[in-house]
C-alpha cells in the first residue's frame, strides 16, 4: 500500500444540500440511486482539509482498505469530502475510480468517482458519480481518499 499526498487543500461546504454538492462537480452521469436523495449536513459550516490518496498493489475489500488507512493515522474520507473533491479536482477522476468508505449514511453501499471510458472516445472518460456496493472487491486501479485522523 502507499499513499500520495494531493497538492492543495479543499474547502468543505456543509451548509450546501446532496443535490447541490452533485449539481456542483459538473458530473456526466449520476447513479439513480444517488440522485433521488437530499438531505443537509450536520456540524461544521465550512472548513479546509488536505486529502491523501490511498493505493493498493492488490486488489482489497473496503474492511482490508479501512484497516490499512487508519493504520497509517487516516480516516477514510466522507460523501462531502469526496463531491468536493470531484467539483475541485475532477482531472483526478479521469485517471482513478475514487472510493469514500468513510461514509455509513447509504447503508451497504458507498459514495463513488468513476470512469466510463468511451468505445468511441478512449481519451476522453465520461465522469460519474454514483454508490457502489461496500462488499466489493476493490480492483487496482481504485484511489481511497483520506484525511489525517487528529492527535
């Protein structure tokens, strides 16, 4: 396993709507599953955090990749850690499958990043965001976002 630290922070917003967070990140294609849902955050308002992105030389299921980022002094990222990432930075998601496992509010399924490369444009992937279901085996070409857990 390893990790890269992404250049730049991004900024949180929780006082935005599911709806509005997905409207922002410009998506391609949005899961049904993931659109008919709204709901508000609770908590903080607005905050800025570094994201690092976990990798994996193996294929993992999302307990072997919780296990090994909070074993490195990480938690797995959010929903609203991860549509702010895609709205941010959504040249990240041309090149990864981006997996937030830190999210329990969708049940058996987690929030995701994908990418649908095209038969008739390979260059140029089709960005998603959808839920996938938490008991699958994660293949290599996943990145598992986290942020540094405080002392």
């Amino acid at each position: 396993m390893e990790y890269t630290e992404l250049s730049g922070v991004i900024k949180l917003d929780f006082t935005k709507k599911l709806k509005e967070m997905i409207r922002e990140g410009d998506y391609d294609f949005i899961g049904v599953d993931l659109d008919e849902r709204d709901f508000s955050f609770a908590g903080e308002t607005e905050k800025e955090v570094k994201i690092h992105l976990f990798s994996f030389s193996k294929n993992v299921d999302s307990a072997e990749a919780i296990s090994e980022i909070r074993n490195w002094g990480f938690k797995p990222i959010t929903v609203v850690e991860l549509l702010a990432i895609g709205a941010q930075m959504p040249d990240l998601q041309k090149d990864w499958d981006i997996i937030a496992l830190g999210s329990d509010i969708f049940g058996e399924k987690v929030p995701v990043l994908l990418r649908e490369i095209s038969l008739a444009d390979p260059g140029d992937p089709r960005r998603v965001v959808a839920l996938a279901n938490r008991r699958k085996i994660w293949n290599t070409r996943c990145r598992f976002p986290a942020i540094r857990t405080p002392c």
